[in-house]
C-alpha cells in the first residue's frame, strides 16, 4: 500500500483512539452508569488499537524493505 495512505490512516485511527479516551473518561469521571455503552466504546478502543498496530507493522514493513 501507498506510504502516504497509512500515515493518513495511522493518523486517524490515533485522533479516534484519543476521542473515545476522552470520552470514557469523561463518561467515568461523571458517574455515568450506562456499562453497556462504557463497555461499548471500550471495545471499539481496542479494535481501533489493533488496526494501529496492523498499520504501524505495514509501515515498518516498508521501511525494512
């Protein structure tokens, strides 16, 4: 894949990642107690942390190469 296009979606997935940080801890901090939507967000924060694993490992693939 296009260098450029994973650093574009490194970045991305970092800005989402950062957002649903801020969120949860938002949502904790007030005393929220909706744990499905919690456990919700969490889940889609980790499936976003995987994908910029995936991403990094592809980069330094091609930088390797």
């Amino acid at each position: 894949m296009d260098k450029e296009f994973l650093e574009t979606q490194l970045e991305s997935c970092r800005q989402e990642h950062k957002n649903l940080d801020d969120e949860l801890v938002s949502l904790l901090s007030s005393g929220a107690m909706d744990d499905l939507y919690i456990h919700r967000l969490k889940k889609k924060k980790l499936i976003i942390k995987d994908q910029i694993r995936i991403i990094e490992s592809r980069l330094m693939t091609d930088i390797i190469a």
